[in-house]
C-alpha cells in the first residue's frame, strides 16, 4: 500500500526530485542563451522577512544632449547639476499546483522515475512562465510612450526589414542590444522561406549546462511560440533585449511534497507544486495597489493599467510587429 513519502509507488525524496528539475534550464535554452533575463536574486533577498513587493531605485544617465558640458574658460563656474533619477517597483508571483499519480503512471515506469516526474513538472513550469512573459511584454509594449516600439505591417507579409525597423524605431542606435525574437509558428516558417534562419551554437557557463544549437534569424535567438502570439486577428512577434527582464527565485519553504489520500479512488497519491518567481520587465514599474490579494492573477499582472513607464523609452528594450492573418493568402 503506498504510504507518504511516495508517489506512483516509487519512494519520493524532495531533494532528489528538485536536483533533477534543477539540471534543466530554468526557461528554454534558448531564452537563457538570448541574454534577456538578468538573473538578480538581491529581489528574492530583499523578501527574506517577508511581503511580495519591492522597490529598485535607479538614476538616470548622464547625456551631454541635455546636460551639456560647461566651457572652462577661468571665469565661468562649474556649477553640478543634480543626478535625476527614479523608482520602480516589482510583485513577487505565487503559483501552485497539484498532480495525481495516475496521470504519470506512463513516465513513472522509466528507470529513473524520479527524473521522469521531474522531466514532466519541470516542463510544465518552463512553459507557463515562457507564455506568461510573453503576455507581459505584449502588455507593457501598449503603455503610451513605447508607441515607437511596435511595428503594424499594413500591407503584404513577412520581410527582413521589419526586423530591422522596429529594432531602429525602439532603440534607436542601442538596436543591437536586441537578443530574442518569440515568433508564431506560422511567421517562422515565413522567415524559413526567405532563407533567413540560422543555426548558431552556444555554451554560457553556469547557464547552459551543455552546448545547444539554437535557430537565430539577423543575429536574435528565435523562440518558437504559438502561445500568446496568435490574437486571433494578428501574428504578434516580440523582441526583447539583453537584460530587459529581472528575474529572481524567491525561497519557498516546502516547494515539493507528497501525500497519500486513502479515501480518494480507493487511494491516491498526490504530488504538491508550490513555486514563486519574479519576472520583472526593467524600466516601468507595477502598481501594488491595484490587485486584490497580495499575489496578482495572471489577468492583474499582465494588465497594462497596472504598469506604468519609468525609463526612457530607449532604455526599454522590447518591440513588436504585428501583421495581419489576413495579409497571407493561402498557396
């Protein structure tokens, strides 16, 4: 009969099972390789004793356009000019969830199955964590003043150019600070088309735990991803840059656990999730007080009302173009 401390019949040792959900990538390869997210674990630090929020100041940088030098001519004053700067803030994120056995009872009869639950769950969170970024940038890129950071293609389909456009129109002469371009299935087989996908190899340490080839189309590391790229009416693709999302783990006191319900179908075991990360795009900031508990909702958190621009906004590296379905005909 199974007894606490396993699931599927197999003995379940917490330690063992994180070890391997460890030996994955936290999101995909090639989201890692990309760049875009600054791992910055002072955030979780900073939730240490407690609450979900947090606040990162920042100044703004020095531009000799705006500020410009004074002539030292022996008679003029160097008079300092103060350093402007600013705030923002970032909500930690709760999630929870919970398998039966049975639903594993095909994976656990590998050799290893502590490896398989971990390989299955583990890839569960990769994907939910990859969709809800992409809904964020989708809803911080609406915000007004980031208006030059999207791209609508009126007529006609995919070209290189787009590319080229909107990296130039956001950034500006930072455009290549661009890293990762999340495009829809059907928009990748474009790109195919016209000969524009290639194949690079990457080794980062203490990131990639081994060397990945990984599709790039004009130097960006593509994520394949039909999650939130297909609005119904629009193809969306999404650019993000080098360090353009602070991400952080927040300690969870009992992360993974099982336990065995003998009442429920003749007995059951049942394997517990609890995870809490920080995904923070850098340069605006969430308003706290607009959700209702302290955890937002994905619906909260990826509400553009609940953000607000901080940065200049060359210093918010994302970007979007959006090309109408209906802009395809089909061959």
């Amino acid at each position: 009969m199974p007894i606490p401390g396993t699931f599927g019949g197999f003995p379940f040792d917490p330690e063992v099972y994180q070890g391997f959900v460890d030996q994955e990538a936290t999101f995909s390869d090639s989201i890692l390789a990309s760049g875009i997210l600054a791992s910055d674990q002072s955030l979780a630090a900073s939730l240490d004793n407690g609450g979900t929020m947090g606040t990162i100041r920042f100044y703004n940088p020095l531009d000799p356009d705006t500020d410009a030098p004074l002539v030292r001519d022996g008679t003029t004053d160097n008079v300092p000019t103060e350093i402007s700067g600013g705030k923002q803030s970032w909500i930690r994120i709760d999630r929870m969830k919970a398998w039966k056995a049975t639903e594993l009872t095909r994976e656990l009869t590998a050799a290893d199955p502590m490896a398989a639950v971990a390989r299955n769950t583990g890839r569960y969170w990769r994907m939910y964590k990859q969709s809800l970024l992409v809904k964020l940038v989708d809803s911080v890129l609406g915000l007004s003043g980031l208006a030059n950071h999207t791209l609508t293609v009126k007529t006609g389909g995919v070209t290189a150019n787009q590319l080229i456009d909107v990296q130039q129109s956001a950034l500006g002469d930072f455009s290549g600070k661009f890293g990762l371009l999340v495009v829809h299935s059907k928009i990748l087989a474009e790109y195919k088309k016209l000969g524009l996908l290639n194949y690079n190899k990457y080794v980062i340490t203490n990131v990639l735990q081994k060397e990945v080839s990984l599709p790039t189309i004009n130097g960006l590391v593509v994520v394949e991803n039909d999650r939130g790229t297909d609005d119904g009416t629009n193809y969306n693709s999404f650019l993000l840059g080098q360090g353009s999302v602070l991400a952080a783990n927040p300690k969870v006191i009992t992360p993974d656990y099982t336990e065995y319900d003998a009442a429920k179908a003749g007995g059951t075991d049942i394997l517990y999730n609890n995870r809490s990360f920080i995904l923070h795009p850098n340069g605006v900031s969430f308003d706290g007080d607009k959700i209702n508990k302290p955890t937002p909702t994905d619906d909260e958190f990826t509400n553009k009302a609940n953000w607000a621009l901080k940065f200049d906004h060359k210093n918010v590296r994302m970007g979007k173009i959006t090309i109408p379905k209906a802009n395809f005909v089909e061959e």
